[in-house]
C-alpha cells in the first residue's frame, strides 16, 4: 500500500477513531495507516483487502490509534485474542482452500 492508495474514507475513519479534526496531520496519520496495514497483513498469508466490515479493519483502525498514541508496545499485549482468532480464521481459509472445502 502507498499513501496514495489510501482513499478519503479510510482516512476518515482513522481521524474519526484518532479523534482528529484538523487536516495538519493527514501525511503522518497515513503514514500510520501504511504501517498499521503491513504489521496485520503479516500476520497471515491471503492478500487482505482491509474492507470496512472486515476484521482486518477493526484491528487496522485500532493499531493505528495506539500508534498515534505511542503505545504499541501495549498493541499485542491488549489485542492478543483478537490477534489469535483472525490468524486462525486465515489459516482455516487457507486449509480449506488446499483441501477444496
């Protein structure tokens, strides 16, 4: 993902979840976005496509914001159950996938 690819409405949610207002931010806020989108997609395997109803989203928006608050050393630990049902969600697709089911 490049800045670029990070539409109006993304950006939106991560302000409106951030708490943010102001446009003075909006390169570091995407920037943030960037990084929040890699550190989940390398939780697993499948190309995510980071859909608004999407679990991947909901654990996007929420890295984002201890990022902004410059606490994700705190991410993982708080978000460690919800981190291990999405992994596991992907690797059953994945299974299910190899197996035809």
């Amino acid at each position: 993902m490049k800045i670029s690819d990070i539409s109006p409405e993304l950006l939106s949610d991560v302000k409106d979840k951030l708490y943010v207002a102001w446009n003075d931010n909006d390169l570091q806020i995407k920037k943030i976005i960037i990084r929040s989108c890699k550190y989940v997609q390398s939780k697993v395997s499948q190309e995510l496509s980071f859909s608004p109803d999407s679990d991947e989203y909901e654990l996007m928006l929420e890295r984002c914001r201890y990022d902004w608050n410059n606490a994700l050393d705190e991410f993982e630990k708080n978000y460690s159950s919800e981190i291990l049902t999405f992994i596991q969600s992907y690797a059953l697709k994945d299974w299910r996938d190899k197996n035809g089911q």
